[in-house]
C-alpha cells in the first residue's frame, strides 16, 4: 500500500504540474489579446476626413522601382489611380500575381 501511495502522490504532483504549465501557457496565449492595439475602428476614427470626390491633391515626387522618377506634373489635369500593395499582403498576391 505504501509504494502505491508513493505513486499518486507522484501523479498528483504531476496532475498539478501538468496544469500549472496549462495555465501559464493559456495565460501566455491571452496576455497578447489585452496588448493588443485600439481597435481599427477606434484608429480610422482618428484619421483625418477624406478629401472630396474629384478634388485635386498634392503628389509627392516618387522613385520608381526601375530606378526612374515619376513626377507629378507630368500628370497634371488627368486623373491618376494609385496602386497601393504589399508583397506581404495576402490579398495584394491574389489580386497582382507576380
């Protein structure tokens, strides 16, 4: 009886083991949740209003990739559509295939 008193003794130091470490590491899973930022609504609340349908903006001077430089007034009185991608963004590779 002794040696089998021994052995739970034993299974129970290792039941509570077994979920301390459950614990910590659903604790670990969490604590990223509640670091989490603001929400992105709360963010896009922040940022400022859109400009008008339509409305003229100031372009930045941009490099190119190719190594040339696009100027924005080569563009002046025409529309210009602005192709914004990540490669890192799963959508952005589905939408341009390389």
């Amino acid at each position: 009886m002794k040696a089998f008193d021994r052995f739970e003794n034993r299974l129970w130091s290792r039941r509570q083991w077994l979920g301390a470490l459950g614990g910590c590491t659903m604790t670990g899973l969490t604590v990223p949740a509640w670091a989490q930022p603001v929400s992105a609504a709360a963010e896009e609340a922040k940022a400022p209003p859109l400009p008008p349908l339509g409305s003229a903006l100031d372009v930045p001077r941009i490099e190119l990739i190719g190594g040339g430089v696009f100027e924005p007034g080569a563009t002046q009185g025409k529309p210009l559509l602005v192709y914004w991608w990540a490669s890192t963004c799963p959508f952005c590779a589905q939408q341009s295939p390389v």
